[in-house]
C-alpha cells in the first residue's frame, strides 16, 4: 500500500518505515531523539473507562518497545455523537488519563471526529538515547528471546464480543491489557538487549518473523515455555479465534516450520494482540536474571526461544 510513496530518508530519521518498526525515531543531537508513533483502537471490552486505559496503554507501548520514555500525548477519537452519549466519551478520556497519569505524561489535546464505529487511542511523543535505542534490526545470533506477557488477547477478546468469556478470565486479560510496558523496557535495556519490539497485531510470530528477516538471523521458539492467559486455550479449542489470528498465520506461513505442531498451537502463536507485552532478544547468561526481575515485578514472563544465524526462519520445536 506504501511502496509507491517518495519516503525521504534524512540523516535525522535513525528509524523509519524501512524496517517496520514500532514508531519512528528523529535524532536532534548526539544524546536526545524524538520517538513518535499513532495508535487507535475500536472497543475490546464493555466498560468504557477500561477500554479507554486498554487503548492508551497499547498507544503507549511502542515508544517502551523502542526503548524511549513518553513525554506527552494527543487524544486520537472517533465517535458516533449521534448514538453515543458524550458522558461515555468522558468515561473513554478519563481512561487513557489513567494511564497517562500512572506512566507519567500529559495527554496535552487531540483531534476528534464523528464516525459510525468509535475508536480511540494516542499520538505519543517520546525520548530515547539514540545508544539505547532498541529496533526490528537489533537481534543477534546466540541469544535468548524473552516474552512479558502472556498470549492470547485476541482469542478473549473474541469470546468477550461473543458474550462467551468467563468473568474471570475477563478480568485477567483486561490486568494484562492496561499493565505498562515501562519495566518491561527498563528490565529490557539493563539486561543488554539489543533487539526489542511489541506483540501487538500481527501476533507473537508476525512481530518475530518480521524481526528475523530485518535482523538476519533465524528463530526457533519453544513452544511449551511461551506462557497464555488464563481459559485462552480453552476457548481457542471451542473455535473462538479471531479473524486477524487467521490472516496473521498466513501471512507468516512461508517463514514458518511447524514442525509437529498443528494449527491451534500455530494459531495461538499467532494470535492478534492488544496491548500485548514486548519481545527482547539477550545473552543467554543475562535472560534468567532478566525473566526472575519480572517476574519480581508482577510480570508472567518467560524465556520462549533462541537466535541463530540465518535468514529470517522461524521453527517451532
């Protein structure tokens, strides 16, 4: 859809869209770079205060992923002013304040506009050292991936719009959905990771595809260490699996080996996420340590495969 456009490439942008990066970033001296990147998302639960924090988190996540620290926000709105009442909305913006309060930022105006489906989410402005920043391009042959958070958004999601989702299981996912990445990053940076991105819409083998080709090494992923939320597996098994999980799968399907893994595990590997947490790619001797301080921090985290020299293969073993 982008190819055809003239996409300068001066000496300030150290990322653009080239790699497929979480956002992009803009070098202003030797020590500072603008991290810059848009989210906006339609409703993944009933509450509208929820949904309102569920879509700042995920808005924010991507200057976390690119090891940078937000500064301020814009409000991105689309909102049906005809069927839904303003208080609503309020409810929505009081949300992505939450979020912005505990990460830290102001959420300094925006832009709203009436459309039939509502949708929000941020334009988030942040900081990053350009020595420290983490990118698609980052992974290194002989390390350690480790994964934040635990899989399977899309497929509770689902369930929730089907009214299928069990309350707990709800209420799990939506503590997974608003958790900042911010020690995530931190943890990330001080283990010495050199590759970093968000499990977010194209799922965990989507981002890890994409990071394989750009880094020029190969993936292989232990399927048995990668940790799911609570009842995702069970309602995956009752055929709740979304759309986009789908089109993920066959969007990866010519890098992947699945070895002797069938479809629902290749699907729940693939599973669309929302707010999902980060892969960071590390030394081996350095992952452990990294996985027990967030686990230290509330994190289900986990140790989920190894690189090697390669060409942008991912193995399920």
């Amino acid at each position: 859809m982008v190819r055809h456009l003239h996409n300068p490439t001066p000496p300030e942008l150290l990322v653009g869209t080239a790699s497929g990066d979480d956002a992009a970033v803009w070098q202003i001296d030797r020590d500072r770079a603008l991290v810059s990147t848009a989210d906006f998302i339609t409703p993944v639960v009933d509450d509208a205060r929820t949904w309102g924090r569920v879509a700042a988190a995920n808005s924010v996540s991507d200057v976390y992923a690119m090891g940078g620290r937000p500064l301020f926000a814009l409000n991105l709105v689309c909102w049906n002013s005809s069927e839904l009442p303003g208080e609503m909305l309020a409810d929505v913006l009081a949300g992505g304040d939450d979020i912005a309060a505990g990460a830290g930022f102001p959420i300094v105006g925006g832009h709203t506009i009436d459309d039939p489906e509502p949708k929000y989410g941020l334009a988030v402005t942040g900081e990053v050292h350009p020595d420290r920043l983490l990118t698609n391009t980052g992974l290194r042959p002989g390390q350690d991936l480790v994964l934040t958070k635990p899989l399977g958004i899309g497929v509770i999601t689902t369930a929730i719009k089907a009214d299928r989702a069990p309350a707990a299981v709800v209420a799990t996912a939506i503590a997974s959905m608003i958790r900042l990445n911010d020690v995530a990053s931190r943890v990330a940076l001080e283990s010495g990771a050199t590759g970093c991105t968000d499990v977010t819409g194209f799922g965990l083998l989507g981002h890890l595809g994409r990071m394989a080709a750009e880094s020029g090494v190969d993936v292989e992923v232990t399927v048995g260490a990668v940790p799911y939320l609570s009842g995702a597996l069970e309602l995956a098994e009752s055929g709740l699996i979304p759309g986009g999980t789908r089109r993920n799968l066959a969007w990866i399907a010519d890098q992947l080996d699945p070895g002797p893994h069938g479809e629902l595990t290749q699907l729940l590997l693939a599973d669309a996420q929302t707010s999902g947490g980060l892969v960071f790619g590390v030394d081996p001797a350095a992952a452990a340590d990294a996985v027990a301080e967030l686990a230290a921090t509330g994190h289900h985290a986990a140790v989920i495969g190894s690189t090697r020299t390669g060409t942008g293969r991912l193995t399920l073993r």
